[in-house]
C-alpha cells in the first residue's frame, strides 16, 4: 500500500476530511488580542483546538477553570451565519459575523469605567 493513499483516502477511499484550523493571518489578529487582554490582566492562558467542524480558541482567567470566551470558525456557516463566532460562558452566542475583524470588535466594548 502507498504512503499517499493513505494520507489521501479515508477508509471508504473517498478522500480523508481535513481538519480546520486557523490560518496565519487570522491567528496574529487573535494572538494580538490575546496579548491585550493578558496586559490588562484579564485573561492568564489559552488554549487552540482544531477539530473537524471547526477551529477554537478559548480564553481562561485561570487554567483551571472553564473559558471565559471561544472564538471560533465553523467554516460550514460560512455563507449562512457567518464563519466566525464569540462565545461566553454557557455556550451563549455574544457575536456572530463573516469577518473575524468583526466579531472581534466584542472586546472593545467591554472596557468598563467606574463613573462616581
């Protein structure tokens, strides 16, 4: 058996799913963010997953605890929703868009000031 089929075909000999994943450009923009949100001591860890439905970036305050936020790209959405989505604690949709630019924007709006 060749090395490529078996990269190329699943079981069935159809070709294998890809996974998704972030792309270059798209993980800069998010690590950016990332980067802000630990200066601001919001945000402590991370981690990345790339599954066969979609790719997840999730935040934690702390490492042991459940994300404070996911974003993530569902590919399949693409031309309905939107690809891109922020997701808060209890799975509840905050942003949903087609650009990630856009569902980024999420962030921005939660700089809080204390008004006496």
């Amino acid at each position: 058996m060749n090395v490529d089929s078996l990269q190329t075909s699943g079981p069935s000999g159809r070709p294998a799913a890809s996974r998704v994943f972030f792309e270059r450009g798209e993980l800069n923009l998010i690590l950016r963010l990332c980067g802000r949100m630990v200066a601001q001591g919001e945000w402590r860890d991370y981690a990345l997953d790339g599954g066969m439905e979609a790719a997840t970036f999730s935040c934690f305050r702390r490492t042991s605890e459940q994300p404070l936020y996911r974003i993530e790209k569902r590919p399949a959405l693409a031309r309905r929703q939107g690809a891109w989505a922020v997701i808060g604690q209890g799975g509840i949709i905050l942003k949903r868009a087609h650009e990630l630019e856009q569902v980024l924007r999420v962030f921005d709006s939660r700089k809080f000031q204390v008004v006496e």
